[in-house]
C-alpha cells in the first residue's frame, strides 16, 4: 500500500490531469451543448502536463492514443444523441496532429538540451584532469630539480674558471627557469578551487612600501613608490604580493639600467588600484588584448629573452580574478607600458581627492 502512495506522489501532476480530464469528458457525456470547452480543456491540458514531464515516446504515444479513443468516444455519444453533427469528430485527429508536432519539437529540444550536458560534463571532466595533470606534474618536478640543482652546483663549485663550469651557469640558469615555471603552474592550477584565498584585512601603504623595497636592491633602476591609499582591503596578502611581484618583475625585464619604474596605489571609490608602470620598450595596441594570456608571446624583450616563463601576467589576472578583481594594460612602444589591478572593497581611512589629482592621477579613474 505504501508503495502505491508513494508511486501516486511521484506522479500526482499526471493524477491530477487524469482526474481533470475525466472530469471534463464527464461533461461532455452527461450534459447537452457543452462538449466544446470541455473537449479543448482535455487537450489543452495534455499539452501542458507533457511540456512539464516530457514523457518518453512510448509512454506518449500510448497516452495520446486513450485520450483520442476517449474524447472521440464522448464526442460520438453526443452525436448519436443528437445534440452535435458527425463533423465533430474530426477535431479529433486535429487536436491528435496538433500535439503530435509539439511532441516532436519537445523531442528535438530534449535530445539538444542532453547533447548540451554530455558535451559540458565531458568538458568538464577534461578540464578536471588538465588541472590534475598540471598540478601532479609542477609537484613532481620540484625533487628532480631540486637534485639536479644540487649536483650541478658542486659540479661549478669544482670547475670554476673553466669551460665546464660556464656551460654548468647555463644549466642552472634554465633549472632556475624550470622551477619557476613549476611554481606558477602550481599557482595557476590552484586559483581554480575555492579555498585557493586565505583572506585578512590588508594594510595598503606597508604592503605596498614593503613588497616594492625588496626590489630596489635587485635591480638598478630609477625606483618611483608612490601610495596615496590610507586604508585596508581584504585580500590574501601572500598571493597578492605574489602578484605585485610578478608585475614588477615583467618590469625590471622590460627596462635596463637607470630608467624608471613607478609602483602605486591609489582608491577608486570603494576599490583599490595597484599600478606597476615602467620606461621601457612599451608594447603595441595590438597585444594589449592578450598580454595577460598563458604564455603569451610578446616583444621577446619584455619576456623570454630575459628568462621569462610567459606565466607571470596569467597568474596576476588570476589572483586579481580570484579576489573579485580584474587587470587592465595600457602601453605603446618605446613609451613604456602600464598593468594595473583593480581590487574591490577598499576601506579608506580618510579619502584624499586633492592629493590624487596633485600626484596626477587621472579623475577618471577616481570614481569619488
């Protein structure tokens, strides 16, 4: 008995048609001059009971075919009685025609819609094993470079001065450069999970100050820090210095020595911009567009001339991305180039129009 019910409850949408149509071919029978509303609510019905459930083709067929044989029936009674002429009959296979094409337009629908999801979980399933296949292999790498590393460090320890110690500087040079490339791997295949941000309340200036002092020493360039956000944002302070630090890294590779290198922030409304604009070779209009892809092939100055892996831009829209964010590049050659990450939930301490635009800042970018 209990299955009964609960076979009913699964199905009460179809019950609770039949029961109606039941009902309305009890008026078509029982009373006189009133087939026609009922007739069309029988089938009116059916159509919109079967555009919710999309029965199989045989349970379909099988259907359509008691309704014709039941409302023929109940329209044939009104006929012998008298009260209807045979022609009647005929919105029978009609209505039958009418459903039969919608019918066919559902299926055609239902089959597209199954492809779509095949398609997507497939899809999907593939991206799942490209992230997998990136991060087992970034994590694998990390021993045997490691080794490799440690052996051809003796290897130029012994053999300084030497034409075999020179070519050991070029091997670990490119292990230096494989490492690098594991790591942001890493990083890449990681920004696509959830837990990927540990967020804390980020003091703008310190970070800022403190991530672009460690450079200084690293490279001879004309170091420009100029910060005017005095607040906090809620960020992972590590995967964004990560990112602050692969734009000025792509910086320090497009400049030589001595030319300028300006680092800032600054609120734009209630976001934060952090802003790495160099003096160097610049970049044409045409690649700006894709200037933040994988691997992307720019001038070979800016980049793989100088050791560069082609993920550095990737992993800061991807950071950016992952905080709510977004990146933006503005450059022309033999003008320098500009990247910019825009971050929201920026909370100001005490906004400073004035000082923004004294320090040039353009007001479009202000949004205060």
């Amino acid at each position: 008995m209990s299955a009964i019910a609960s076979k009913l409850r699964s199905h009460w949408v179809e019950v609770t048609w039949g029961a109606f149509a039941a009902a309305n071919v009890a008026v078509i029978v029982l009373l006189e001059r009133w087939e026609t509303i009922p007739f069309h609510f029988v089938w009116v019905s059916l159509t919109l009971v079967y555009g919710f459930r999309v029965w199989r083709v045989r349970t379909t067929m099988a259907v359509l075919l008691v309704v014709m044989v039941v409302t023929g029936g109940a329209l044939i009674w009104t006929v012998t009685r008298g009260h209807e002429s045979l022609d009647e009959v005929a919105e029978v296979p009609l209505m039958a025609a009418m459903f039969v094409a919608m019918v066919w337009h559902a299926q055609r629908r239902l089959a597209a819609t199954e492809e779509a999801r095949r398609l997507a979980e497939n899809e999907h399933r593939l991206l799942e094993r490209q992230r997998e296949f990136v991060r087992d292999a970034s994590h694998e790498l990390r021993t045997p470079i490691t080794v490799a590393r440690g052996h051809a460090e003796l290897i130029r320890a012994e053999s300084r001065g030497t034409q075999t110690g020179e070519d050991i500087g070029v091997v670990l040079d490119e292990l230096e450069r494989l490492e690098r490339l594991s790591e942001r791997l890493l990083i890449l295949a990681a920004a696509e999970h959830s837990n990927f941000l540990d967020v804390a309340p980020v003091q703008v200036e310190p970070f800022v100050v403190g991530t672009s002092r460690r450079w200084e020493p690293a490279a001879t360039r004309e170091w420009m820090i100029d910060v005017v956000a005095d607040g906090s944002i809620l960020a992972d302070r590590d995967r964004l210095g990560i990112a602050l630090d692969a734009l000025i890294e792509n910086a320090v590779k497009a400049t030589d020595e001595g030319q300028r290198i300006r680092i800032a922030a600054w609120p734009a409304g209630g976001s934060l911009v952090l802003e790495v604009a160099d003096a160097g070779m610049g970049i044409d209009r045409d690649q700006l567009p894709r200037v933040f892809d994988r691997f992307s092939r720019l001038d070979p100055g800016r980049a793989r001339g100088k050791g560069g892996t082609g993920l550095g831009l990737a992993i800061v829209r991807a950071i950016a991305e992952a905080h709510g964010g977004s990146v933006s590049a503005d450059g022309e050659p033999g003008r320098g180039a500009t990247f910019r990450i825009h971050l929201p939930g920026f909370r100001s301490v005490g906004a400073r129009p004035k000082e923004l635009h004294d320090r040039g800042i353009p007001a479009s970018t202000l949004g205060l």
